[in-house]
C-alpha cells in the first residue's frame, strides 16, 4: 500500500488494466466511509504501484458512490469494469 494511503484503511476491491501497469483501489476507512486512489507501475519504480492522483482523500457513503466518482475522473477504468 502507498505511503500515502493510511494504514487503517482496508482495500476493498482492486481494478487493473489488462497491462498491469495501472490500478484503483477502493478502500473503507474506520470512520465508515469510503475512497478511491489511482495507481501506476513502472520499470524504473522497480515494480511499485505508485499513486499518481490525489483522489483519496475524496470520502464516499459507499463502495458503489467511490467507483461512479472513479469511472468518472479516471479516464482508463470504465473500459476494465465493462470488460
């Protein structure tokens, strides 16, 4: 997990691309909400999922209302979750 997710927060589901190159991970929070973050991986990270948006600290009421904001700020995640 980045450094930039806290430590409490649980991963609930993981999207990728078929390239396995990018991701976005739908999280809950203790307090009972949820959020999304976008992830890369590249070669010269050694294979790291780096975060490239600030989209986690965006809270939602659910999983659901945190992938309809992600289908709609992350270009690529539409095509993965219709597939």
């Amino acid at each position: 997990m980045s450094s930039r997710l806290d430590p409490s927060w649980s991963v609930q589901a993981s999207y990728e691309t078929l390239e396995a190159d990018h991701c976005v991970d739908v999280f809950s929070r203790p307090n009972g909400t949820f959020g999304f973050e976008e992830f890369r991986r590249d070669l010269e990270d050694m294979g790291a999922w780096t975060p490239i948006s600030y989209f986690s600290s965006h809270e939602y009421l659910s999983p659901e209302d945190a992938i309809v904001a992600g289908r709609r700020l992350v270009t690529w995640l539409d095509s993965v979750l219709d597939r």
